[in-house]
C-alpha cells in the first residue's frame, strides 16, 4: 500500500521514540488518523470524549514522564478545544506536540465550513508553528517541531490540509525554483545540562556567605535535584520554602522545609520571607511578588536554566543560568558551612506548631465533613509512591497542606495558568504512563463536572484511576475569591439536586461511591483505593469551611467584613465553621 503523508507523519513519530497520542478524530484528520491506524502495533491513540482533556493529557504526561506529550484534533472546532491544555503545558514549560487538521488546500479563503486557520489560531501558545502545504516537508518539519518542543519545553503545532494528509509521501508536486531544498532532518536532539559559569558562581557564593538569615525558595526547575537542595540548605543552616508545582521536590516531613508560600502556603513560610536578609531561588520565578521580601529587605541569588526568567520579581544581586541540579553542585563547595542555625531553628519550630494546627482541623467528628478530613483520609490510605493530581480550587488548598509527599509520591496540578479540570485527565494519562502505580485525581465537583466523561476513557482504556470527588456544591474558591474582594458571594452554589457523581462512576462501569457520613469516609476511600479497575468517591463536605491564607492580613480581615455586612448568605455557617477550625488550633 502507498504510504501517505498521514502514515509518513506516523512512522516519524514512532522513530522519535512516541509510543501515544491522546485525542478525538474527525474528518478533517481522516488522513492523519489513517496514519495512525497502519502505525497501530507501534502507536496508540488513546481516544478521549473532549479534545480539551487530550490536551490536558498530553501536558500530564509530559509533565510526569518528561518526555514529549502528543495530541491530535480535527480541523475548526476540535482545534479549537485544545487550547486550554496547550497553554496549561507553554505556562508550565513542558514540551507537547499538537496535531491539527485543516481544510483543503484548494477551498481555502472561501469561506468552508469549518475553515479556522489554526497556524494563526495557534500563533501565541506555539513557539513553533506551521501548516504543511507540501509531502516533501514530512518528515522533516516533523523532526522541527518535536525538536522546539523538546528543547524550549513548550508547545510546538503542526496543521495539515485534508489533501495533503492523503497525498503520496514524498510527492513532488511543484516545480523547484529556488536553490532551497525540502528540510532533510534525523531524530535527534541534543539536551545536555547546563553547568554554571564560575564567575557566577563565585558571586553566588559571595551574596549567600555574607548572609545571616538565608531562605532558599525552590520551584519545579530544581525537581530532580532534591539531594541538592537539600545539601546546600544544611551549608546554609536555611529552611527551604517550595512553590506548590514543586511540592514534590522535597519531602513534606523533612526538618528544613516549611512547606510552600503564597495564598495556599504555610504560615512560617510566609513570616521568614518577612524577616530573611537573603534568598536563593532555585528553579523558580514565583509570581506573587507579595509574599516574597520587600525590595531592598534581601539580596537575591536566582539560579534558572531560563537567564530570561531570572530577576523578573525582584532585584537580583547574583544570576547564574544553569541547570538546578549542576549548579547546586557546583555552588556546594564553594559556601561556608554556617554554624549558627537560630534562624532555621525558629522556622522549624513555627513549622511544627503550624503541622500540629493542621492536624487539629483534620477533625472525624465534624459533620458536614470536613475537607482538611478528607484529603487526610486519601492521605493516610495511599501508597508511599502514589501520584496524586489535582484541580485548580479549593481543592489545591486541602492538597497543599494535606496531602504529605514522602518516599517516592508525587502531585500534579496546573501551576500558572491555573485552568479547572485537568486533575481527572491528568490521572488518565500518567496511569497510562505508569501503571504499575497508584494515581488518585483529587477533584472538585466543579472541575469533575467540565470533563466527568473522561471517567468513562479510563474504565474504556482499564485505567485504574482513582478519583476524589471534594464536593461543596459550588464554585469554592471563586465564592471565597469574591469573599476576600469584600463583596457577597454570588452566583457560585448550585441549586438543588445535589449532583450524585458515584452514580454516573457506577453506570460507566466502575466503582462509585457516595459518601455523607464522615464515620464511612475512611472505609470507602479504601475500598475503592483497592479497587482493581476505575474507582471514584463522591464526598459532600462542608461547602461553608473557608480555604484560609496562612497568615490572615489585616486587609484580609477588613474585606471578608465587609462581605458579610453587604449581605452574605450563609454568614452562621460560615462563622460557626470558622470558630471551630479556631478552637481545634488552640486545642492542638
């Protein structure tokens, strides 16, 4: 049979060592899915019930495996819905390769149905991006595609017309008039790390000896440097604070963190970058400048592979562009151990006070269910190399202070774009990846309810993900977000009836589980962790338990005032959950 331009795209992908793509075909992708049907022994195409959860799929697996994620959609709509996950992987820097389907080359510009010129759609999330308009590009475009993903760890697209896609490979349709030829490429890509310069290291260790209360701030750059972090912070007598995408990067009961910073992060995180003089950051360009010093209050070492990320928070007194891990090491001799060790001593035993007040809110008596009870629960049922995954919501708070990364666990969740539901998705993909693992997807209902029909892919696909459901009946942390700005919720609770999700689990043909009694919450978290096939657990907790900031600012405080003077419901509720929450910290 002659080989297509679909089946030559196919074969190419295969050479690079891609074993998967998630996606949704469509007829104007019949040409690349023809492709995929004769590569099939090689290549599986993991069929999906939303292009956006291929999407989300793809950057799951890229983010878990670190190899490239792949997605496929038809032309015009399908394109279309996979640019949320597209951005959720160009914010987080991973490298995902999308492919595109386009109307045929001779009908453009007339307006055809379904005629979306997605090489301009894409020309923002894309750092490499092209439409193929001849079969001699193939496969060389391809090897230039996966390269920029690889190498920038980003989004790379490639769009192909209905009549190409069924061309002969290696057609040659046009007559050559110019002295280019057709790109003649090979699937290879070079990656070796990228060690310091000595002069900025040198100036480095320069700022870091000088200091006498160092905090370090480690992001998901230095993820595979955890022995690293964790030498340089004993020199440097320095807690480590972590960024939530890099929660995993060192262990939750290690003695020199204090967990993670910002809106979801820890009290004593957030007071030493009050109070420290210096800080190393460390794979990381944490956004929310608020919760880092004051300009002037710290000098700054900043180590990121990215030189373009670097100083873009605050002034930096010692740059060095370098992989996390190399630089670490190479930075390691050169400081002088510190022996005084008050500072870390002080954060750790606020680190301490601050687990026993998060223990004490893990509370089996309350009814409704307490959230902080629930993630507790999955928690203490897990694997110690469990792969938890998680929404944007309220449900990232209870995770980050709740979910306790030892031995070899991990988390996953959208760190800068912050989109709604890829927890489920991402579960999909990194248990096709792994899966000889545990992967629980801890969900809201909000986000479950965008893309609940990929419960039904995993059960299709003997995926056997786990799934949490924290349901509050509402938009949690948008009705809290409108809270904090000093206005009464609104429009963020659903009305009646409330959404029974371990239905719609049991009818997919997996195990469903709905849970309102906190004394059968422990029994069905591990029944269904047990479970040999897809398994899902719906909790209704206490929709009114508030996803409080590690430390409330007196602004804080003045606007959720404010709210419920102007008129917000619930305000018994609400109070009396968070008078409670208040005595169980003073009772620990």
């Amino acid at each position: 049979m002659q080989e297509i331009v679909g089946e030559s795209l196919a074969r190419r992908l295969v050479e690079w060592g891609i074993d998967t793509v998630f996606g949704l075909p469509g007829d104007g992708i019949n040409g690349l899915m023809e492709g995929f049907r004769r590569q099939r022994e090689k290549l599986k195409f993991v069929l999906v019930h939303h292009e956006e959860a291929a999407a989300f799929m793809a950057t799951g697996y890229a983010k878990a495996t670190g190899r490239l994620g792949v997605c496929c959609a038809t032309s015009g709509p399908g394109a279309i819905h996979l640019l949320n996950g597209l951005y959720d992987a160009k914010l987080d820097h991973v490298p995902v390769l999308a492919l595109t389907g386009m109307q045929e080359t001779s009908v453009l510009g007339s307006h055809y149905q379904q005629e979306v010129h997605t090489e301009l759609l894409y020309q923002d999330v894309a750092a490499y991006n092209l439409m193929v308009t001849n079969p001699l590009q193939i496969p060389g475009v391809v090897d230039i595609a996966i390269r920029h993903a690889l190498a920038m760890r980003t989004v790379a697209h490639l769009t192909f017309p209905n009549d190409v896609q069924v061309a002969a490979a290696g057609e040659d349709p046009y007559r050559h008039v110019s002295p280019g030829e057709p790109p003649m490429s090979s699937t290879v890509v070079s990656q070796p790390p990228v060690p310091a310069a000595q002069a900025d290291l040198a100036r480095a260790a320069e700022v870091l000896n000088a200091g006498r209360k160092v905090a370090m701030l480690v992001g998901v750059g230095a993820r595979h440097a955890r022995d690293e972090v964790l030498a340089v912070a004993e020199a440097l007598a320095s807690p480590i604070v972590k960024t939530l995408p890099a929660k995993m990067v060192v262990p939750d009961d290690h003695p020199l963190t204090t967990g993670g910073l910002g809106l979801l992060g820890t009290r004593p995180s957030e007071e030493l970058m009050e109070e420290c003089d210096t800080l190393l950051m460390v794979g990381t360009s944490f956004p929310y400048g608020k919760y880092l010093p004051s300009p002037g209050q710290a000098r700054v070492v900043q180590i990121d592979i990215d030189a373009s990320l670097i100083g873009m928070r605050l002034p930096v007194d010692a740059a060095v562009t370098a992989d996390a891990r190399l630089a670490l090491q190479q930075l390691l001799p050169l400081l002088t151990a510190r022996t005084d060790r008050s500072f870390l001593t002080k954060y750790q035993q606020e680190r301490d006070k601050w687990r026993s007040d998060m223990i004490a809110l893990q509370d089996p008596s309350r009814d409704p269910i307490a959230p902080q009870y629930l993630i507790s629960c999955v928690d203490e049922a897990a694997t110690s190399d469990a792969i938890l995954t998680c929404d944007s919501g309220t449900i990232a708070t209870w995770a980050a202070r709740h979910w306790a990364i030892r031995g070899g666990r991990e988390f996953y969740l959208s760190g800068n774009l912050a989109t709604m539901a890829p927890g489920l998705p991402y579960a999909i993909a990194m248990q096709h990846a792994y899966p000889g693992r545990q992967v629980i997807a801890f969900v809201g209902d909000g986000g479950f309810a965008m893309l609940m029909a990929e419960f039904l892919t995993a059960v299709r696909h003997n995926l056997p993900i786990k799934v949490v459901v924290n349901n509050n009946h509402s938009f949690g942390q948008i009705l809290w977000e409108q809270i904090v700005l000093g206005y009464p919720e609104y429009a963020v609770r659903h009305r009646q009836p409330e959404a029974d999700f371990a239905a719609w689990a049991r009818a997919c043909g997996g195990y469903g589980a709905k849970v309102t009694d906190p004394k059968a919450l422990p029994g069905a978290i591990r029944e269904a962790l047990a479970h040999p096939g897809a398994a899902l657990v719906d909790c209704d907790v206490n929709p009114n338990e508030p996803p409080m900031p590690g430390k409330v600012k007196y602004d804080q405080a003045k606007y959720f005032t404010e709210a419920f003077l102007r008129g917000q419901p619930h305000k018994a509720a609400t109070l009396a959950t968070v008078a409670r929450d208040k005595i169980n910290e003073l009772r620990s």
